[in-house]
C-alpha cells in the first residue's frame, strides 16, 4: 500500500531540478549562444554581399550593389545578434 506521505511521480519535465543542474544548463545555454552568434553576422554579411555581387554581375554594375547588400547585410547581421543576447 502506498505511503501518503510521498509525492506523487511526476513525469522528468515537472520535477524540480537541482541547482548544479540548473546552474549547468545554463552555461551550457550560454556557451551554445557564444557559439552561435557569430556564424548568424558573418553569415548574413556573407548572404548580402553574395547577392549585392550576383546583381551587380547582373546590371554590369561592379562593386555598387556587393558594398550596399553587403552593409545592409551587416545592420540585418547585428540587429539579429542584438536580439538574440538577452538582456539582464
């Protein structure tokens, strides 16, 4: 017979963690973010000025449109970067 003085079992997403483990997933959420920031701004800097080179080989129009994509990448790249790093 089951004792009443137990709590009752709970799925592995509904019970408490303890604070090393918190603590842990939480750097492991941080060091994941470091990792993944700077692949989000370079790559969108990289996508702007690829497509910035495709037009301007397009209108014959050399290195206007890779510089303007290219910086408009860069303010998508940070304001991305920007938004993702939470504010404390």
């Amino acid at each position: 017979m089951p004792s009443d003085n137990n709590p009752p079992n709970l799925p592995p997403s509904d019970q408490p963690r303890a604070p090393v483990a918190e603590k842990a997933r939480e750097a492991s959420n941080s060091v994941a973010m470091a990792m993944e920031l700077p692949f989000i701004f370079v790559g969108a800097v990289i996508v702007g000025g690829f497509l910035g080179y495709l037009l301007d080989g397009w209108l014959h129009t050399k290195p206007v449109f890779m510089i303007a994509l290219g910086l408009v990448g860069f303010i998508a790249g940070l304001r991305d970067v920007l938004r993702r790093v939470p504010s404390k």
